[in-house]
C-alpha cells in the first residue's frame, strides 16, 4: 500500500505542477494545446502507474527511486540535478513562446508532438515491463539479470529512447519551435548519463560487455 500511496501521490503533484508550468507563464488558460498535452500525459502515466501497482509494485518502487539524492554516482547526480532543471524550463520556455506568439505550430505539428508524447511514455512502459529492474536512478541490485531481448535486442538503453521521444514531443505539442532549443542540453545530458551508466553495468552486471557486442547502439538504431 505504500508503494500504490507514492505512485498515486507523485502523479497527482507531477500534474499539478506541470499545469502551473504552463499555464503561470503562458498567462492564461486559453492555451488548448496544455490541455490536450496534459491529458496525453495523463493518461500515458496514470494507466502504467495502475498497471505495476497491480502486477508489479516492486518495479513501480523502483521507479519512485528518482532525483539527485537516489543517485550513488556524483556524474550521475550532477546530470540528473541538470535535467531537473532542463525538462521544466521546456515548459516554461514552450509556455512564454505561446503567450508572446513567437512561433506558429499548425495543429497537425502539435497532433504530433503529442503522438510523439504518448509514444515515449508508452515505450518506458514497455521497458519496465520486460526488465522489472529498470529504475529511476543507476545501480545494480543484488541478484539482477541481463535483459538482451526485447526492446532490449535493438537498443541497449531503450528507457532513454522514449526520454527522447518525449523531449522532442512536448514542445511541438505546447505549440512551440522554441522549446527545442532544450533538446540540444537535454540530449547532452542523457549522453553523459549513459556514458557514466555504462561504466557501471560493465563492471557490475554480469555479461553486459558480451552484451555491448551483440547490440551495437546505445540509444537510436543505426545512429548511436
């Protein structure tokens, strides 16, 4: 019950302050692509957190792992303070872009972004449904097994994938080109985070270096 308190808990406030985010900068309510945004965000979190609370609350706990105190590594602490700051200046960015009318995104763009959203939060779904040991922040456990198949055939972090997905979404779904300036940092910061991961899982999780031979790409097949 604890598990389904915090799961329930951090998707509510996440919400809230997604809304205030947005709707604080933008100066207004009338801002339809927030609301459909938070709507595909909604859903695209509240059903996966329901999902695990009911088939595998253990992942969901591992998940609520997250922030800069989880962390065991200091790279990894300084990256995840970075995007901490980074994913809410997208909408804070994405929002002043509305209110001052500085770009015009038609609504098939901004359709887009939102598939591109739901795509993102649906694929980290997937993930931590086939590797129950995917965790917010970045450790080994005591008796972990390697994940080679899957999502996992194809890309060694598929987890950050949809991170991707996301960052590139959610701007385009706010109606907004000058949000993507952040995917520039963002990106950056995921390197690093996998860069440091890598380091870790080859030293500690048995059979990742074979593992890094078979699967070439770390994050986009045929691209890195």
């Amino acid at each position: 019950m604890k598990t389904v308190g915090k799961g329930l808990l951090s998707a509510s406030l996440g919400l809230i302050s997604f809304g205030a985010l947005l709707f604080v900068p933008a100066g207004t309510l009338h801002y339809w692509q927030a609301w459909v945004f938070l709507a595909v965000f909604a859903g695209s979190t509240w059903i996966p957190v329901v999902y695990l609370m009911r088939t595998n609350p253990a992942a969901l706990d591992r998940r609520m792992r997250v922030g800069p105190l989880a962390e065991t590594r200091t790279l990894q602490r300084i990256v995840i303070t970075a995007l901490f700051i980074c994913f809410p200046a997208l909408f804070v960015l994405s929002a002043l872009d509305h209110r001052l009318g500085l770009s015009t995104v038609p609504t098939t763009v901004c359709l887009l972004g939102d598939v591109l959203v739901a795509t993102g939060l649906g694929l980290a779904m997937v993930v931590i449904i086939q590797n129950g040991y995917a965790a917010a922040n970045v450790t080994v456990e005591p008796g972990q097994t390697l994940v080679s198949t899957g999502l996992y055939g194809l890309v060694r972090h598929p987890m950050y994938t949809g991170n991707v997905l996301l960052m590139l979404g959610t701007p385009l779904a706010l109606g907004s080109y000058w949000g993507l300036v952040l995917l520039v940092p963002g990106m950056a910061l995921l390197v690093l985070r996998i860069l440091d991961e890598e380091q870790l899982l080859t030293q500690e999780l048995s059979g990742y270096r074979e593992y890094t031979g078979r699967v070439r790409y770390r994050l986009l097949p045929y691209v890195w």
